[in-house]
C-alpha cells in the first residue's frame, strides 16, 4: 500500500497527518509505542483486517437477505401465507427464525422473551385461521 513501507523508509511525517488526520494517526501511535512506520503497518493491516471482515458481512447480508426475501416479498405482494408446500413461506417458521438470529445477534435486547411464543405465534393464537 505505502511505498516508504515496503523499503522500510521512515515516512514524512507532514503528508501522513494530512492523508489521515492527526487524531486517527494518534491511535495507531499510541498502540504503536509512537513509532510512525508501525504505526502506519498497523493503520494498512486494520485496513486489511476491515475488509475481509466486511466480506463475511457482505455474505451473510446477502444470505440473510435471500432467506427472511421469499416470505417478505410474498407478504408484499399480497400473496397468500396459509398454503405453502416448501416452508419457505411458513410465517411461524420465519419468524422464529427472525427471533432466534435477532437474540444471536443482540442478546442484551428484551424485545423477545426467550423461549416465549414469537409475535407470529401469538397472533395465529388469537386469531385463528377461518
């Protein structure tokens, strides 16, 4: 990424605090012993770190996306929730699903109790199919 890394140059210190600003380089500093050169290591491998992080996120967006999609796009088109031969339209089946990745993802929320009935659950409860 950085020339001057790559041939272990000690870098001028003037365009790098121009390119990321005095405070986000005073973090690298800090975790670097105040060494600029590891400090611009550091800043690239977070760099690389971020993105192959942001690759898994890109894949369970898409996955997540594709899945809790055929039953969003079927209630968007006012399409019918009450027959479904492959479970991929099955509102108590996706909405668990929904609950369970929601308390993966943010356990400290309280907006579903555990082991409770989902919202959906509730709902066929009270009000069931005529």
């Amino acid at each position: 990424m950085i020339d001057v890394l790559a041939h272990n140059h000690a870098p001028d210190e003037t365009w790098v605090l121009e390119w990321l600003s005095s405070p986000r380089l005073q973090t690298y500093l800090d975790a670097s012993g105040n060494n600029l050169q590891r400090a611009l290591r550091l800043y690239e491998w977070n760099i690389n770190l971020g993105q192959t992080l942001m690759k898994d996120i890109a894949f369970f967006e898409v996955a997540l996306r594709n899945l809790i999609n055929e039953c969003r796009n079927r209630i968007a088109h006012h399409e019918p929730l009450f027959h479904n031969a492959d479970g991929t339209r099955n509102p108590t089946v996706v909405d668990g699903l929904v609950v369970d990745l929601f308390h993966e993802l943010l356990p400290q929320a309280d907006v579903f109790e555990p082991d409770a009935p989902t919202p959906v659950e509730l709902f066929l409860h009270s009000s069931p199919r005529p």
